[in-house]
C-alpha cells in the first residue's frame, strides 16, 4: 500500500510539473523598463541589434581594427548594472574572449572599434534568463530575468592572423 501511494504521489508531482518555474516571470523587454537616471539609458534613442541587445556608442573607435566574430580577444574597461543602477561587476584592462561571453555582451560589442565606448543593454534572454548569479556568500547577485546594462570601453582587439594568399 506504500508503493502505490507513493506512485501516485509522485504521479501527481511529475504531472504537475511544465517548463515553467514557479516565480520566475517573463524575460525582460527594456522597450518597456525604467532605468535609474544615474544609467543615462533611453532606449528610444539607441540602436538594436537582430538578437535583440540595445546600443549606443558614446565614442566612436578611431582605429582599423574592430571586433569581428572571429576575434580572439579583447581587452576592455566595463561596468556592469541592473536598471535600478546597481554595479554587479566591473574591471579595468581585461581580457576577454568574446566567444565566452553571455550572447548580448558579444553580439553589443560586434563592429566597435579599439578606442570606442559604447553602452549596452541586454535583455534577459540574452543575458542570463532564468538563472540568476550568487556572490560567493549565497546572496544574490544578478536576478533571474533582469535586464543588463554594460559600459565598455574598448582598449585592444586581436583578431586572428589573416591567412596569406595563395
């Protein structure tokens, strides 16, 4: 009798479960969110991407060299928020390697030039989504769902060797 009570219990559980996380939300549309002032983010006046992700150059690159999908790496200065203008993450002369970064930050960073600056803004899907970040205490970082504001400074960018021709 134990068994069966127990299947059916775990019946019920299994049929009540669906894609959806309890709590979790819709992802987020920056079209339709306010940014805290201290962000400087007015949508309306940025460009968007196909994928999605809000774009503003504040300065643009004078240099030849740019960011392409086939560059290796990049060295920047960022700083990343959540709307309400909380700093989650910042550094000074990283290096990064595009290919390993969440989609919205590397597809933004497409077509800057070294010695650009550029705002981004990323929508949730294109960020972490469902997942949110924790500090190394538990706490939590970056909400699930949240919209992602980054201002980077592009400082380098190695682009792979050009084969010669043939």
């Amino acid at each position: 009798m134990k068994r069966l009570t127990f299947l059916l219990i775990a019946l019920l559980v299994a049929a009540s479960c669906n894609s959806q996380v309890t709590g979790l939300g819709p992802p987020s549309d920056p079209a339709n969110e306010t940014f805290a002032p201290s962000l400087g983010v007015d949508v309306a006046q940025m460009s968007k991407t196909a994928a999605g992700v809000y774009y503003k150059d504040l300065v643009v690159g004078t240099d030849t060299l740019e960011i392409k999908t086939s560059t290796d790496s990049v060295k920047v200065t960022y700083a990343g928020h959540l709307k309400d203008g909380t700093l989650f993450d910042s550094g000074v002369g990283v290096l990064l390697q595009p290919f390993a970064l969440i989609p919205g930050f590397r597809d933004g960073m497409l077509g800057m030039r070294e010695g650009g600056k550029r705002k981004l803004v990323i929508p949730s899907q294109l960020g972490y989504a469902g997942q949110s970040i924790k500090n190394v205490d538990g706490t939590i970082k970056i909400p699930r769902q949240s919209t992602l504001i980054f201002d980077v400074d592009l400082l380098k960018v190695y682009n792979p060797a050009t084969p010669a021709s043939p």
